[in-house]
C-alpha cells in the first residue's frame, strides 16, 4: 500500500486554480488500488503542533501545489491585514526540512528546486525532489490543459516512475503544450500565446534532485 500525502493553499486566485487541483489528484488516485491518500490544507496542517510531521511520517510521497521561493513553501502570505511585523506563514523552510523525512517529494510551485531542494539532499542524498527552479506559470482561462500535464505526472510517479524520468517527460508534455496552443489544435484557444509561452518556460524550469 503506498501513502500519499496532498498539501495544498488556497488564498488567492492562482492558488484556488491549483487547490482544485489538487482535489482533482486526490479524486484520481483514490480511484487505484493499493494506495491510500491523504488530502490536506496547509496552512490548518502546519498550524496544529505535530500534525505535519504525523502526516508525513506516515506518508511515502509529499505533494505540494501552492506557492513557494527558494527556500520555502508557503502556508500563508503576507498580508496587509496582518499585524506589523507579522512574516508569511511557512509550511516547510530551509530550517524545517526534516519534516520531509527522505520522502519523495513533488513540489508543484515556484522557484523552490534548488533552494529548499537543494536543502532536503543535503539531509535526504537518497531522495528525490521534483520542482521548479523559477517561476511555474499556467494561463488560468485554460488552466484545465496545464493540471492535465501535471496531475498525471505525479501519478506517474508514485505509480514508480523516478523523478528523472518524471522530469523527462514533464519536459516532452510541456512542449507538446506549448506547439498545441502556439500552432496547434488550442491556438484559438483565449490567451493562447501567452499560454503557450507559459507552457514553454515551465519545460525549460522543471528539474530534480539530486
């Protein structure tokens, strides 16, 4: 029985884009035998003492869609509601790694593969962390056509396939998205080009480590 652990946010409109997504992943995996999922609103997770830690110890893979810099995921942003002094809410930073615990890790945001990922091989070298190491964009009037490149990737991956191999064909699939929306069967699509440039700058920025 293989365990997946699903975090995700949703504050903001770009974020309730991918925590639908989210739900989506979950609905579909679900589906499968032998695997059992969890899914799992961060910024509730992260705020409950142990309650992330408990959830990914008993986990085989972590899934992140939300926000995220170099050296963090983010549970909440800062806003200007907040009190003065008051920083972004991290779910995992640079300092609190750990709570990954060599799980391998898909993180469905921006710019954190080689900060934060470059955090986690230092503590985990035997893991596997799959990210962005810039921004990771979709056109929201087509955002449908961007999840479906996503959600099957991390099916994909904890159905066996490495992160190499994953980012590989991450890589082919973006492309394939990029040709479908610049010149292909989406052109007439709304905001086909600047989804099409999306597409193409998320097969350049995909990666894994180690």
């Amino acid at each position: 029985m293989k365990s997946i652990l699903i975090l995700f946010t949703c504050y903001d409109s770009n974020s309730a884009y991918t925590a639908s997504w989210a739900r989506s992943l979950h609905d579909d995996l679900v589906k499968q035998q032998n695997v059992s999922c969890f899914l799992a609103d961060a910024q509730y997770l992260c705020r409950s003492g142990s309650a992330l830690a408990d959830a990914v110890e008993r986990s085989d893979f972590v899934v992140f869609y939300g926000h995220g810099q170099r050296d963090k995921w983010i549970a909440l942003p800062d806003l200007p509601t907040r009190s003065p002094g008051v920083a972004s809410l991290s779910l995992i930073d640079a300092s609190t790694v750990g709570v990954l615990q060599g799980r391998k890790v898909y993180a469905g945001c921006c710019w954190s593969l080689y900060g934060l990922g470059g955090s986690y091989v230092a503590q985990f070298p035997t893991g596997e962390y799959l990210g962005y190491n810039h921004e990771f964009g979709f056109e929201s009037r087509n955002d449908s056509f961007f999840r479906d490149v996503v959600n099957p990737s991390v099916i994909n991956f904890v159905n066996g396939d490495p992160a190499v191999k994953v980012v590989q064909d991450l890589r082919t699939e973006w492309a394939a998205l990029h040709a479908k929306f610049f010149s292909g069967s989406l052109k007439s699509r709304p905001n086909a080009p600047f989804a099409a440039q999306l597409a193409l700058d998320n097969s350049k920025r995909i990666g894994s480590r180690p």
